[in-house]
C-alpha cells in the first residue's frame, strides 16, 4: 500500500460502510454525491475489482 499523505475518498466511503454507516449518511458526512456513493456499494457488493488494469 503506497502511503500518499492522504486517505483517497473511496477508501474512506469503504471504511464508512464497514463501520455500519449507509450511503445518504457517508455522502452528508463526506460532501459528496450519494448517488456516487451508492455507486461505490454497487460495484463492491457485485464482487467487481476495485482498480481497472491498464
């Protein structure tokens, strides 16, 4: 895991779901889209890869 200084927003929506928390309720506290957060549950509940290959 590289260390960059700062945590990137989809590891933080992660660590906030694992902790309980919902998507309206991650998106209020972070600032962000609910619908990009839910986007975020989408794809990891599908079982899809978190990074695309490239």
């Amino acid at each position: 895991m590289e260390e960059r200084g700062s945590v990137c927003l989809e590891e933080e929506v992660e660590r906030m779901r694992e902790s309980g928390m919902e998507a309206d309720a991650i998106a209020d506290r972070m600032g962000v889209d609910a619908g990009w957060v839910e986007s975020l549950f989408m794809m990891w509940e599908g079982g899809e890869p978190e990074e695309e290959g490239g």
